[in-house]
C-alpha cells in the first residue's frame, strides 16, 4: 500500500513538524457477511487495507482463521493477520484449550491471541492466573497475548487491563486501546489521558464513530451507538487518532465494523481513505 505520513506540531515552534510513517491499518472480520474468509481478504488487500483481525470462539471460527493464515493474500502478498479476536470465560476448560491453540497457532504467523474475558465466575484472582498460564505459553513460542477491554465484559478498560497486566507481572502481556469500549466506560473527556498512560504497553487499537457522550448506551448490547463508520463523527475519531500518534504509538490500528449497515464496500473504502487524512493534518 501506499503509505502516507503524519505532522505533528512539537512545542518548540509553531513551524515544526516532525514526520513519521502511518501504523498500518486493518479491518475487523465482521463486516462482510455475504463474502467468505478468502474473498473478504482478497476484497480488504486489493483496496489497501494491511491486514483483519480474526474473531475465534468456536471450532468453525478457528478452522474459517486457519483458511484466512494458508490462503495466497497472507501467505504471499504481505497481508496480514493483526490479532485473533477470542471472547471466554476463563473457567471454560473448552475454551481455555482453545485459546492455547491459537497462541500455538498464531505464533507461526507473528498473530498474538487478543483476550476478552467474559464475566461470569471471573475473579481477579482467576482472571491473573490464566493470563500467566497465557503468557507462559506464549513466551514458550516466541509469541505474547493482548488483552481485549470490553464494555459488558470484565476488563471494561485500558486502565483496569494495566492493573491486570502488573499483577500478572509478564513481560509478553499487552493491552489495547478502543475508542468505543472507552466511549461506553464514560471515559470521553480522559481519551488523551488514558491513551498517554496505556500507549507503553499497547499493541493493538481500533476506530470507529460515535455517538456524542450523551448519547452513549453502556451495557447495551446494540452497538450502533459507538459503532459506526468513520464518516458519521470524524473529528472524535481524528483526535483520537492523534492522540495515539503523538503518544509514540506505532502499532496497527484497526475498523471496528460491528453490524454497521449499508454496502461494506462504501464504508470501508470511506474509512479507509478518512483514516489517512485524520494522520496527515488534512482537515477531515
């Protein structure tokens, strides 16, 4: 893809600018119902998109992610998978199997597990032990986790998953940051607070429009109030975007696109383009 670059006033002068390459940009595995694994890789590639995060809480989901890793877009053409999107609950020995397969899994492709824990029967006394038992495993393939804050969930932000991360006390253990799951915690005024102090130990973010804070439905478990095509709020999102270039994050960053309605072909390549101005200080 062709990579556009950033500015960033420093507060020396108003006239200096320091210049930096884009983090790449990818799309969740959500948003094309009607394609298959293959041909939503193909379709994302062919229109710049760097790479999908993968979504695994089920055999089916996990075999659909195996096609994604051996299908010529990844395997051949740079495309890649950023993370391994994988909601559970930490008691579930099905599922604490299967998240340990796709750290093994994942490794030979450079995909870390992103882990949300679901609620139930979660304690923090569990919740650190599994993520230990995670990272052990990870650091075993040369691999490390991320966890996955998420409103509705037990770790419902950045911050909560920083207090996680110390208590788990691994070096391979890494947070991510989200513009929607922090928008429904009632975290609007403290975004460039919260992402100063997450950025060190982020390795993955997402994006997508908003609903002004007065209109946010936490706990809901319709999305359409945070999730939304970038076009719908594009200066929310550009701060926040900024925010996370001028915190030294460098890592990718991705569309959320839960549920959004309308032609996945539209908004993606509207998000697409709109992410690139929000980086480069064109006016949005």
């Amino acid at each position: 893809m062709l990579r556009l670059f950033y500015w960033i006033l420093t507060p020396l002068a108003a006239t200096s600018f320091i210049v930096a390459e884009m983090p790449p940009f990818f799309a969740f595995g959500y948003g094309f119902k009607d394609r298959s694994p293959s041909e939503t890789v193909d379709w994302l590639s062919k229109n710049g998109y760097d790479g999908i995060a993968a979504n695994v809480w089920n055999d089916q989901l996990f075999t659909e992610l195996e096609s994604i890793w051996a299908s010529e877009t990844v395997h051949s053409e740079g495309f890649k998978v950023y993370g391994v999107y994988h909601p559970m609950k930490v008691t579930d020995p099905e599922q604490r199997q299967r998240a340990k397969r796709v750290i093994r899994a994942g490794a030979r492709h450079g995909t870390p597990l992103w882990l949300a824990i679901r609620e139930e029967e979660a304690t923090t006394e569990n919740v650190v032990a599994f993520i230990q038992e995670l990272a052990d495993l990870a650091a075993e393939v040369n691999s490390f986790i991320v966890l996955y804050p998420h409103d509705r969930q037990f770790i419902l932000t950045a911050e909560q998953s920083l207090e996680l991360i110390a208590a788990a006390d691994r070096p391979n253990v890494y947070t991510s940051l989200h513009l929607h799951h922090e928008m429904r915690a009632g975290n609007h005024d403290r975004l460039a607070e919260i992402i100063a102090k997450a950025a060190p130990l982020s390795r993955l973010a997402s994006i997508s429009a908003t609903n002004p804070p007065d209109q946010i439905n936490r706990g809901s478990r319709d999305w359409s109030d945070v999730v939304q095509p970038l076009s719908k709020n594009p200066e929310e999102v550009a701060e926040f975007v900024q925010n996370l270039l001028k915190s030294g994050y460098s890592g990718p960053i991705g569309y959320q696109n839960f549920g959004i309605p309308g032609n996945p072909e539209t908004h993606h390549i509207e998000s697409l383009q709109l992410f690139f101005k929000m980086g480069s200080g064109c006016d949005i």
